[in-house]
C-alpha cells in the first residue's frame, strides 16, 4: 500500500499548500550574494570595514543571476488571490528557476575549482561544500512529486466586483 505524504496535508487558507521551511532555506542559500550583499550595506553605517567584504573576490555578475530567486522568494510571500499576473507566472516556474540556478552554482563552483592554482582548505573547500548543497537542492526540488504539485498550485484569483 502506498505511503501518504503527509506534507500535502498542510494547506494554507486558500487551500493551496503551504511552502515548507526548508524551501525557504533553500531559496536564501541560492541567493546567497544577494543577501550577503544587502547584509553588508545594512551594517556599512555602523562598521565600515565591514565593506571589504566586498572586495577583488566577490562574485558581482551573480547578483544578476540570482535576482530569480529573489524574484521566486517576493513570488512566496505574495501567494494571495489577489496576487498579480507576473507573481503568478513566477511561481508556476519556481522549480526550472530552482534547478537553473543551482546548476548555475555548480558550474560556477566547478569553473573556480577547477583554475585554482593552489588548493587550500579555505575558500576551495567551502566552495564544494556550497555546490554539494546546491546539487541537493536541484535533486530534491526536481524529484520530489511535492515541489512538483507546490510549484503547480497558486490561490484561485477572485473576481472582480462590479460597483453598480
């Protein structure tokens, strides 16, 4: 006999179901430099320094790439009724964004590994540790029926009244 999966049972007031937590974790790890990034110039007032963060090594062309995941993070929270056409369309794409970007990830990851001169134990491993976790991303989200039927599902928009 079949198992339930008992994460289709948490449906929101809509009936839609509801996004886990480890999608929204999953969502911040793939737009990590975005958030990195804004984290730096929130704190830049109190500690300057802290900009050098910021510095020869920083990934800028990822903010572009990965501004779909923020994209697909604002496409979350606004799952309403009333939600516009766009945050709609962002959201039945969710998962090809997912998958595209954590690919992205791992050849980037594959790319700096790969014409390291040297190999140290920082930042060499921390960059296969982050595309180990972005792999598992893809696989889960790809996989996984639920992200699948999660992805699929948006609140039914209300009609519009008309005002006699």
């Amino acid at each position: 006999m079949a198992q339930l999966d008992e994460r289709l049972l948490n449906v929101d007031r809509h009936g839609c179901l509801r996004i886990p937590g480890a999608l929204w974790l999953a969502l911040a790890f793939l737009a990590r430099h975005v958030l990195l990034a804004a984290v730096i110039f929130a704190t830049a007032k109190r500690s300057p320094d802290v900009v050098r963060l910021l510095g020869d090594d920083f990934n800028w062309f990822m903010l572009v790439f990965e501004l779909p995941a923020v994209a697909l993070m604002v496409a979350a929270a606004n799952r309403t009724t009333d939600a516009p056409q766009l945050v709609r369309w962002i959201w039945h794409r969710g998962r090809g964004i997912v998958v595209g970007l954590a690919l992205l990830h791992l050849l980037l990851a594959i790319w700096l590994l790969a014409t390291s001169d040297v190999w140290n134990t920082w930042p060499e491993l921390f960059v296969a540790s982050c595309a180990l976790i972005d792999l598992a991303i893809a696989h889960g989200v790809r996989r996984d029926d639920f992200f699948r039927q999660l992805f699929a599902e948006f609140p039914v928009p209300t009609p519009a009244r008309e005002n006699p």
